[in-house]
C-alpha cells in the first residue's frame, strides 16, 4: 500500500460518545465554554462560518425536518470542526431526540481526523446555556420568574442553566403536550427550588409576564406582543418561526448570537426583512461589555434570537478532546 495512506492509517480517531460527553460536560462547564467561545468569536479566535440547511424529505408545513452543516476554524489550536445536526419534529413517535448531533474535529494544518464527538448532549447544553446567556445579559438581576413555552430538550437545559443565573421562584409552563410538561417537572422539580405552574395555554403562561422563552418545535407564532409586558425579555430558538413578528417589530433591542449570519439565515427562511438598527451582537457585547449584566430597555422587548453557531459547537468538542483524547480510541 501506498505509504501516505500507511501513515494516515496510523492515526487514531477519538470516539466520545454520549454517555462520555455526559459524564464530562455539565451545566457550570457549558456556561464557562460558551461565553470563552462568543468572546473568542468576537475577537477572531474563532472562525464560524454562516450553517448550510439540507431540508430532508418530511419537511413540510408542519413538520420541521432539516438536518444543518456547522462548520468552524479554532485557530487558536488549529482545529477545524464541524457539527452536523439534524432536527426531525416528529422524532418523538419514533422516542427518539428531536435534534440529533455529531461533531467532526480534524487538524488544521493537515486536515487529518481527531475525534468523532457526540453532538446531541453538547447541542442541549450549549442551547440551554446560550439562553441562559442571555438572560444574564439581558435582564435584570432580580428577574425571578420566568415563563417557558415548550417542555421538550433544550427546555430542560435552558431552565437547568438559567437557575444558575438566576434565583428562580416560579416558572410559568405551557406545552401542547401536556405529557411534555409532566415528564419535565419530574425530572427538574427536584432540582430547582421553584414553584411549576401549570398553564392551560401560552397565553395563560405569558400573560404580563417579564421574561418569555419559546423552546418549541412549532411551525406557527406561539407567543403573542399583547400578551407580554411592554418591557419583556422574549426569547426564541427558532428564530422568528415561534414568535409574533409583531414582538420583532416592537423591540427596542433585538439580540442575535452573532448578527451578521442570524439576519442572514432569518431573511432567507421568512422574506422578512430586518433592520440592523436594534440588533445587537452577543459575541461582540460580551467581548466588550464583560463587566456589564444588564443592557436596560426602556422602551420596548428585547428580543433574543440566538440562532446556534458552529463555532461553539465545535469549541466545546474540541475542549473535550482535548482534555480527554486517550478516552476511546478507534483505528483510522
Ligand atoms: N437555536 C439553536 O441553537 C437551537 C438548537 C437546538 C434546537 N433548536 C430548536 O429548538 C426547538 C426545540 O428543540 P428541542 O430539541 O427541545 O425539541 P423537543 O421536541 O425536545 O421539544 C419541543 C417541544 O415543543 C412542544 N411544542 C410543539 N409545538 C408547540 C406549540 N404550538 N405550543 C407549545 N409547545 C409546542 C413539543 O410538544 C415539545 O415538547 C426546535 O425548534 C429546534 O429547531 C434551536
């Protein structure tokens, strides 16, 4: 056999995979990576490219099904990675997660592979977290109650990592499946000192309420500008698929991970067109604004949208192997 590809067989390939990524990666560690991978983007540590959808065949009207490509360059250890990940909403007929990831990290300077990397617990963590994130940038410090539309995954992750942010004492929830919601308060009730209540609707859940996370797997708006305090913190994962674009169109300041590429993404996918005016940058914010919590707003919602980047994605892989890569190791 040729020798170059001798050599390459030489190299071994990481394999971590979700029970490993678990027993490694926690709620404090996910928030301490998260915010290391924004500022580290901001100042050009991190390259992370705009993520390219392939829309698989269920995709529809209802059923959101797409599986993303997330590239990223950590040139401060020459490790180029990516996740890919898919979302299939009706993955859980099938009991299985909805958003299902894996990392791929190869060397930079050689392109040879390192590690393959569970994607599926790093994508809850680091969504949970990044919500978090932003609470605690974005609100106010004695912000204690909260409202969640959505029971399902990252729902879990984002209440985990908001009850470090902040003291918690009531979550208002809502789910079109109730299911959702029972199986979400047994498995956190414990966890967090807070009281669950139990809404009927997202109307009911979000009625005046100051701080609003969607976290669901809707097609259509789920949360509503009249129904929220004229000052809320509103968030959604799905970009403006699960929010009223009337909320878009009343914020004061409309928070994206990273600015350029979210508004790209979101003009893409809605036809709707979004000002650059109230956008605000959370790479750069936090990069620059570190000792800053609260960005205050006085005159209408902040919006968060944080989209996912690969760059954070990878980052945190990369951290983990590279603290652990004698772990599992296969032949290449
Ligand atoms: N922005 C990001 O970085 C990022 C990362 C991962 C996932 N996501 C998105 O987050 C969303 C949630 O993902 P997940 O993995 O938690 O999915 P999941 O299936 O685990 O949870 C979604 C929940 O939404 C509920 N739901 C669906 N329609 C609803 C409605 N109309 N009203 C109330 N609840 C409703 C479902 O019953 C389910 O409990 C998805 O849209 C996914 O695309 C975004």
């Amino acid at each position: 056999m040729n020798l170059s590809y001798e050599n390459l067989m030489n190299h071994k390939i990481s394999y971590f995979n979700i029970k490993d990524i678990a027993s490694i990666l926690d709620i404090n560690l996910g928030l301490a990576l998260v915010e290391q991978a924004y500022t580290l983007i901001s100042q050009g540590g991190i390259d992370s490219p705009s993520k390219i959808s392939v829309f698989l065949p269920e995709n529809s009207d209802c059923v959101k099904a797409w599986i993303n490509a997330m590239p990223a360059l950590i040139k401060t250890d020459n490790v180029v990675g990516q996740k890919w990940v898919s979302v299939c909403s009706n993955n859980s007929s099938k009991n299985l997660p909805t958003t299902i990831g894996t990392i791929l990290l190869n060397d930079a300077i050689s392109g040879v592979p390192l590690a393959i990397i569970d994607g599926t617990y790093i994508t809850h963590i680091r969504t949970g977290v990044s919500l978090a994130i932003g609470v605690k940038y974005f609100t106010d410090t004695h912000l204690d109650e909260l409202t969640l539309i959505g029971a399902g995954s990252e729902a879990r992750t984002a209440l985990l990592a908001i009850s470090k942010i902040r003291n918690l004492k009531k979550i208002r929830l809502f789910d079109i499946n109730p299911l959702n919601v029972q199986s979400l308060i047994s498995e956190l009730g414990e966890k967090l000192n807070a009281e669950f209540v139990i809404c009927k609707s997202a109307e009911e859940a979000s009625y005046g309420s100051k701080c609003v996370i969607s976290c669901t797997t809707a097609s259509e708006p789920v949360v509503y500008k009249q129904w929220c305090d004229p000052l809320a913190f509103i968030s959604s994962l799905s970009g403006v698929r699960d929010i009223d674009l009337n909320i878009i169109n009343s914020s004061q300041h409309i928070v994206f991970d990273r600015t350029e590429s979210a508004i790209k993404r979101i003009e893409a996918l809605s036809n709707m067109h979004i000002s650059k005016d109230k956008a605000v940058d959370l790479c750069d914010y936090i990069a620059n604004n570190n000792q800053q919590p609260y960005l205050a707003n006085d005159k209408g919602f902040t919006t968060y949208l944080p989209l996912g980047l690969g760059g954070v994605d990878v980052y945190i892989a990369n951290y983990i192997y590279s603290n652990n890569n004698s772990l599992k190791q296969l032949n290449f």
